[in-house]
C-alpha cells in the first residue's frame, strides 16, 4: 500500500481571487508583511503498489479527474508503505 499526496495549484500566471480574499483577511486581522496568498487542494489517495506503475496511475487520475489543465498544475508525492 502506498500513500499520495498530490498538491494541486492555480497556475502562476491566474488571479487567485480566493487567495486575495484570504490576504485581506489576514490584513484586517493585523497580519503585517504579508506579501501574497495562493490556495491549492490536497487529494491524499491510497493505493496498492503489487501492480507497479504508481506514477502512471497518478498522473492518469490527476490528468482525468483530479486537475484542469488549463487553469491548474499539479505535482504529488509518493509514501510508499
């Protein structure tokens, strides 16, 4: 059984309207300095490694399900236990 993580982001180059949101809010909270907010999700998703090729099965869910790829990159990590 492995563990993955895969972290899923705006691209750099779109307005991250929550992320603004949360930097205001930070700043009315009296939070000084705070140069820029960006949100993401994290999708943790378990499973069995006896059938090899962990890596192809998470990009292929990430590339079909999980991420947009014309407004979102993604990257994950892999725990192997």
């Amino acid at each position: 059984m492995a563990k993955v993580n895969v972290y899923v982001t705006l691209k750099p180059e779109l307005l991250d309207a929550q992320g603004k949101v949360v930097q205001g809010a930070l700043e009315n909270l009296g939070y000084t300095g705070i140069e820029g907010v960006r949100v993401g999700k994290i999708v943790e998703i378990e499973i069995a490694d006896a059938a090899g090729n962990i890596e192809g099965k998470i990009d292929e869910i990430c590339r079909k399900l999980l991420v947009n790829p014309n407004t979102e990159d993604y990257r994950f990590e892999i725990e192997k236990g």
